[in-house]
C-alpha cells in the first residue's frame, strides 16, 4: 500500500493542507526538467499539496529561476491550479518603501498564477518595522483575494503576538504559521514556552531546515548555499549527524526519514518543508511517516534526545 499523506490545518483559520510540503530553494534549478516534472507529478499523486516557491535571491548572486521553473513544471505536469497551494515569501527589506503589494504581483507573474494561498514574512532585521501597518496591508491583500493566509519566517514570539493583535483589529485572522527551524538539533525555540503561548493561540508551525541544509541527512558538506546557524552550533550538529546515522541503522531508517518523523511529533507541526533533488530522494522522504508509525512518537523523541544540539544555545523567546 502507498504510504497516505495527512493532512493537517494551517493554523486556525488556514486551508488543510499536507504534512509534508515541498520546497524549491536551489532544487529545481539544478535538477533536470524532465525530472523535476515527474517528481512534482508524483508528489501530487502521493498526497502533497503545499508547494513553497519562495525566492532567495541576493543583490550580487546570480539571479535565482526555481518559481519560474516551477510555473512550466506544473504546465508540464498537467497539474491544475486548484490541485495544489502556492506558497511564497514576502520580504520586509525596503518595506514600506516596496510594497507588499508590489512584491507579490511580481511573485505572481513569476509563477503564473493569480493569488498565493500563503505568504510567508522574512526575518526582522530592523527595528524600525512598523507591524500595525504590515498587519493592515496584509488584511488588504486578503480582502482582495490575493493571499489566502499568512504567517511569519523566524519572528520571535512577542513579534508573532504583537502582529497577531493589530491583525484581529485590522479585521484579519492573523498569521496562521510560524516557519521555524526545527530538527533534533535545532529544537530549543519550537520547544520552548514562549512558543508554546503563541501555538496555543492558534498559530501552527512549518518546521523547516529539518536536515540543516542536508548535514542531518549525512552530506557533511553541502556545495550549497544553506541557512543560517543561531548559536553557532553546526560543529556540534556535524557531530550529531553521525549519532543519528547510527541510530538510523539500528531502526532501518535513513537519517532524513529520522529527522522528518521526528518533525512531526511536535503537536503544533502542521507541515514539514523539505528540498528534493530526485524521485529517489521524494520517495524516500515520504516514507519518513511510515517511520513514524513503526517507532512511535513518543519513543522517538526519546531517541533523539540526546543530540539537541542548541539546548541552552539560543534564546527560546526566537530572534
């Protein structure tokens, strides 16, 4: 039997979606079209509907194509619009100055399509943000019709809060998820007790950089760009990756299908995002869940217990 997908909520007042959701960040770029489109064909059979198209393009870096591709991967697919979510990012570098709006009219062109089910927020990286006026232009745009729902990248709990009121007032229900980074490394943040206030209002988590730019799943030295390191803990999550190699061998699982499973049993986890470079890869990462079902998640947060590698590393309050 194929494994089945769940779904889960996007937050409160979000769309159902899959558990697992699918990213293109530096992926599809270097994969062959042919492939790419048989791999996003076969996750839409296999139950994932939440696609993140998000671009990370850096003034001085090459131009990045992945939403572009990704609009002649589904054509190819013959995947309809109504069959998948479109996820994008909104970022706040030169905001008010470029428009939300602005920003996610080109992100539509880019990608062909007419509205984003969700947007996500970049970083804070200024003071200066003012999040009443982010809130009132985000409710704008989902009046419109334009944008489904949102949520925020890596903001801190109080931020998440203080957004979260100036959207009720401005007649939006606030940010529906929390893109946060989260593995068995990189877990103080997620499972801390500010977060835990912000979950309990309703707001759900998209774990991301599960595999920590695909160290966890035992390429200790990735040729790609990858996220940031909070902490300054990639030396110690290097050397968890072979902890949890070795634990993987014992469960007969890969270290990935350990580190998405593990993902999962966090209550507030409605989605999981994650890169796939290959049919191989995809498959593999879908039978993360099967794992999940044999080891249980309540033993497998024990397992993995010892290799939380930012414990007392970084503040649980978020960035």
């Amino acid at each position: 039997m194929p494994t089945q997908i769940p779904r889960r909520r996007l937050g409160a007042a979000g769309p159902e979606a899959s558990v697992l959701s699918l990213g293109s960040w530096h992926t599809y770029d270097r994969m062959d079209f042919a492939d790419s489109v048989a791999m996003v064909r076969h996750a839409v059979d296999s139950g994932i509907d939440l696609f993140d198209v998000a671009v990370y393009g850096m003034p001085g870096h090459p131009p990045v194509f992945t939403d572009v591709l990704f609009s002649a991967i589904v054509r190819a697919a013959g995947i309809a619009r109504d069959d998948y979510l479109l996820s994008t990012k909104l970022w706040l570098e030169g905001y008010p100055g470029r428009s939300l709006r602005d920003q996610l009219a080109g992100a539509l062109f880019r990608v062909g399509a007419d509205h984003a089910d969700v947007a996500v927020l970049g970083d804070i990286r200024r003071d200066d943000i003012d999040l009443r006026r982010l809130a009132e232009d985000l409710a704008g745009l989902e009046k419109e019709g334009l944008l489904g729902c949102w949520g925020v990248n890596n903001w801190s709990a109080t931020a998440i809060r203080t957004i979260r009121e100036h959207a009720l007032a401005a007649g939006s229900p606030g940010p529906q998820l929390a893109q946060l980074k989260y593995s068995p490394c990189r877990r103080s943040i997620p499972d801390g007790e500010p977060f835990a206030a912000v979950f309990a209002e309703g707001v759900a988590m998209q774990a991301s950089d599960v595999l920590e730019g695909g160290i966890l799943a035992g390429n200790t030295r990735p040729s790609r760009q990858i996220g940031r390191d909070p902490g300054e803990i990639r030396p110690r999550i290097l050397e968890a990756a072979e902890g949890i190699a070795g634990l993987g061998a014992e469960l007969d699982a890969t270290p990935a299908q350990l580190c998405i499973a593990f993902t999962l049993t966090h209550p507030a986890t409605a989605t999981v995002l994650f890169g796939a470079r290959g049919m191989k890869q995809l498959t593999d990462n879908i039978a993360a869940l099967d794992v999940l079902e044999r080891v249980g998640a309540e033993r497998l947060r024990s397992l993995m217990e010892p290799f939380w590698a930012d414990r007392d590393a970084v503040d649980p309050e978020g960035p």
